[in-house]
C-alpha cells in the first residue's frame, strides 16, 4: 500500500499513527509534514528514523511548501485552530482530509466552511473516532431514532493541567473523583479543546452537540483515560467502556487516538474497507 500523504502537526498522536502504518506495510513516496517555525528543528530529529528506503519525510513551516508535495491525502492532528487554518483550503484543493481535533467542529462557522469547501473541491473530510470506538453502532441507531447519548470522560488530574479544570479545583491535592463540567458537547468541546474531541464526534454521530450531555472528570484512582458512552434508541440500548492507556509523551491523549487515525488512512488506499 503507497499514498503521497501529508500531516499537519508532529507530536504524540501522529507519532503514534506512523508506528502503525508502517508496522501495517504502508509506505510513501512523499510524507510532509506541516509544522510551526519554532518546532520544525526538533521535528526533524524526531522523524529522521522515519525514513523508509529512498523516501525520506520532509518537514516545512509554510501551507505552500506543504500542497508544493502535491498528497493524495491529508491527516491534521495538531489543533482546532489547525483545522481552521488550513482545513478548507486543503479540501478546495481536492485534498481528503482526516480530522483528529474533531472539536473544532463545534463551531458551526467552521463546519460550513469545511463542508462549502469539500463540495468545492469534490471530496470530503473524514471525522476520526479518537480515542472513543463504537460511533459506527452509534450512527446506526441514529437512523432507528435516538432518545439520549451521555458520555463520560474521566482522566487523572495531571491530564487536565492547562486548561479550565484548574480554575475549578486544585489538581495537586485531589484525593476522590470530582466532576468539573456537566454540560453539552458544544460546551466541552470549544472549552476543552485539548481534551473533549470524543465528546464533538460523539456529538456528530448522535444526537448533537446541544443534545448530547457530556461529563468531564479528574479522577487521581486512574493513570489511564477512561471513556464511557451510553445510548437509547429505538433499535438498542448501549452501555461502552474503554480504558485507553494515555500516551506517554501527553497523558490528554489516548494512544488509541493515533491508531484511529491510522485505520482512516489505511481505508482510504485499500479496496476492503472495515
């Protein structure tokens, strides 16, 4: 299996997602990686052993430079503001384009421009799982008529650090599980923009974001994530568990998040798709 791919962004996750393709037989002809002036320096060294026979990955700092390589496909897992960044103009170019930070979806201003602009270019973006699975069980019962999708994530303190969760509690000396945010999947999504992407495509695979209901927890009993979804319609109702064992490089992502990421890829260039 080969594509011309590029990538927006450099960390764990997409660190995570190449450990899989290559482990899976893919391989490429050209992979780009598009990164920050700051960073391109330190992304280098980490993908140097990335290279695979006569193909070695390039890293540039600029949107030009990055089209300039001409990929049959594009995988962002960088940031929300990534996907508003850049999202639109690679669909326009007629680009596929997979999505990790599904939040940014929350903002219907950014979804009408992706969409406007995949119908523009004749292909669409591809909203990846993350670290919650089962969304295929959950799209399905939309169609028999959902009555009520809730979803809990609860994650150690120190998964939490930088963002709102401080301003509610001291992370440092919690000793039992506290729920910090109980609201819709808008909410968690556009104010935990690091964290909540599960809540959005949850949120996209159901019911909503207004009508999805969402809990944030720090629970300091855990070293993993743990992400339960539970939902009524009028074909079945579900109760999922998954404990995700958060990445070492950033305890906010589950390693499965990159291998999401991988399997959209790998559907895009196979004939089976699952």
């Amino acid at each position: 299996m080969r594509v011309n791919m590029g990538v927006i962004g450099c960390g764990a996750m997409a660190a995570t997602m190449m450990q899989a393709l290559y482990a899976a037989g893919m391989r490429f002809p050209t992979l780009t990686f598009l990164v920050p002036q700051g960073s391109a320096e330190r992304v280098r060294d980490r993908i140097r052993t990335w290279q695979e026979g006569d193909t070695c990955p390039t890293v540039v700092t600029t949107y030009d430079a990055f089209m300039a390589a001409r990929p049959d496909i594009v995988v962002e897992c960088a940031s929300q503001q990534a996907v508003t960044m850049y999202g639109a103009d690679v669909l326009a170019a007629g680009v596929p384009l997979v999505l990790a930070s599904v939040g940014a979806l929350a903002d219907d201003d950014v979804r009408t421009s992706l969409q406007r602009a995949a119908s523009f270019g004749g292909t669409r973006y591809l909203v990846a799982p993350g670290a919650i699975g089962a969304l295929d069980v959950l799209v399905a019962a939309r169609l028999s008529g959902l009555r009520e999708v809730i979803y809990h994530s609860r994650k150690p303190p120190q998964a939490w650090r930088g963002t709102l969760a401080e301003q509610k509690m001291s992370l440092d000396t919690l000793s039992v599980p506290e729920v910090f945010f109980d609201g819709t999947a808008r909410a968690a999504a556009l104010d935990y923009p690091k964290n909540a992407n599960v809540a959005a495509a949850i949120a996209l695979a159901g019911v909503g974001f207004k009508k999805t209901r969402v809990r944030l927890i720090a629970d300091p009993g855990i070293t993993g994530n743990i992400h339960e979804i539970v939902f009524d319609s009028g074909c079945t109702t579900v109760s999922i568990r998954l404990e995700g064992r958060a990445s070492p490089d950033n305890p906010r992502t589950s390693q499965t998040a990159g291998y999401s990421l991988a399997r959209l890829v790998i559907n895009h260039v196979t004939c089976e798709v699952i």
